[in-house]
C-alpha cells in the first residue's frame, strides 16, 4: 500500500508538471491555470494527509 500511495503523490507531481509546461506553452491562460491548479493542491493535500493518516495507524498496529 505504501509503495502505491507514493506512486500516486508522484504522479500528482507529473500532472502539475504538464500543467505549468502546457502554460508555459500558451496553451492555458492565467484563468484557466488557477483552477485546475488549485484542484491539483487540493488533491495533493488530501493524499498526504492520508498518507499520514495511514502512516500513523499503520505503526500502531
């Protein structure tokens, strides 16, 4: 379980990645960027704090 939730943190990186390189690129604009930016945080926040979560109980056990 460990290993996927990393792979999918790591893959969360990569689309941020193709975001700011397709902005970069012209192919969004600032208001098109900010949301799907936003989104991306949001989804890496929640990841992390279950990973941390699962962590956490995961070592009580």
């Amino acid at each position: 379980m460990k290993r996927f939730l990393e792979i999918s943190l790591g893959s969360c990186g990569e689309v941020d990645t193709k975001l700011l390189v397709s902005f970069d690129l012209g192919f969004f604009s600032d208001d098109e960027l900010l949301p799907l930016s936003n989104e991306i945080n949001r989804i890496r926040l929640m990841m992390v704090n279950f990973m941390r979560d699962y962590y956490e109980k995961s070592l009580r056990l």
